[in-house]
C-alpha cells in the first residue's frame, strides 16, 4: 500500500486528504507524477528498457525516470528519489520544464542535466532490464518504441526545428512552452 497527497486541479496540495493506492483517485482530485529526462552534458539522452515482467509495455524503451510522490514529498523532492531509485544518477541540475494533467494525474516534467559515468547507470530489478545512452537522431528515430505518448510528443515536438544539438540552456524554456502546450492529455 502507498499513501498519496491530494491535489487539486492547479497543482495545490489538498490538507488532510490522503489517497491509498491500490484504490480510485477521489473524483475532481489528482495525485502526483514526476517524470526525469536525462541528458548527458555530451547531448546524449538515457534510454531504460522496462523489465518484461511488467504488466504495462514489457520489454518497451523509456526515455524517463519517474513514478508517483508518496505523501509529504514535493515534486521535486520526488524527481530526485525516482531518479536515484530508477537510475542511481544523483540530481546534479534538476530543472522544472512543464507540468501537465490528465484524469486523475498531475505531471510534473522535469530535465537532469549530467556528466554522470555513463556506465555507472543501475538498473531496478523488477522495473528495467537495460539502458542505453543514444544521440537526438537515434531518439527521434525510436519515438514509437518509447512507451508514453506525452514522451513521444515531447521527443517530437521538442527537436521538430532547429540545430542538431541545442544548447541545455535554451532547450529548458522550449521544452517547458512545448509540454504545456499538449492537447492530448
């Protein structure tokens, strides 16, 4: 059992509420998500391949780190865990790029920017079964092999224009414009 905060549509954290999961978000309350994209201060991004005992897209390519914050834990003090958990990448630059909502979820988007030994990534037994670190090109390439629609949009838009490498301080602001802009949440 895991205990969720409450939050309303705005992002506000709901007093005294709590969510149990498993079990139904309250109607007109949401809990929250954070995702972590990783970016390599070389330009590559972090690949995860989710484990194939997983109910939910076996074996698919994730470009995100992520899960829900248990209760009591802001956003960012989530994507920090989620990232550690999922990766054992410690948060060097960890920048807000976008929040999003869908039925019952808030999403709290977020960009690491590392120069992490890229073979020292650590896989969760159980959740991922490999990683790999890919350039823009390969990533564009594989966006209907990566699990999450908002992720394909995000990897789609993101890039759609512009030089082959952008630099991590001016694709922070894009990002956040473009995943605010989602239509399909």
């Amino acid at each position: 059992m895991e205990l969720w905060d409450a939050y309303d549509e705005n992002f506000n954290l709901v007093p005294g509420v709590t969510i149990t999961r498993p079990g139904p978000v309250p109607e007109g309350l949401f809990h929250l998500f954070c995702d972590i994209l990783v970016q390599h201060r070389d330009g590559t991004y972090l690949l995860m391949r989710r484990d194939e005992s997983k109910y939910f897209f076996p074996g698919m390519w994730e470009a995100t780190a992520g899960g829900s914050a248990i209760q009591g834990e802001t956003p960012l003090a989530c994507a920090i865990r989620e990232l550690w958990e999922e990766t054992g990448i410690k948060a060097e630059s960890l920048s807000e790029i976008g929040r999003l909502k869908n039925r019952d979820t808030l999403f709290v988007q977020y960009l690491c920017v590392t120069d992490c030994d890229k073979n020292s990534v650590m896989l969760q037994e159980g959740e991922t079964s490999a990683y790999k670190w890919v350039s823009r090109a390969e990533l564009l390439a594989m966006k209907n092999e990566i699990v999450l629609e908002r992720i394909q949009f995000f990897i789609e838009e993101w890039w759609h224009e512009g030089p082959e490498q952008k630099p991590v301080e001016n694709a922070e602001g894009k990002a956040f414009r473009l995943l605010n802009r989602a239509r399909f949440l």
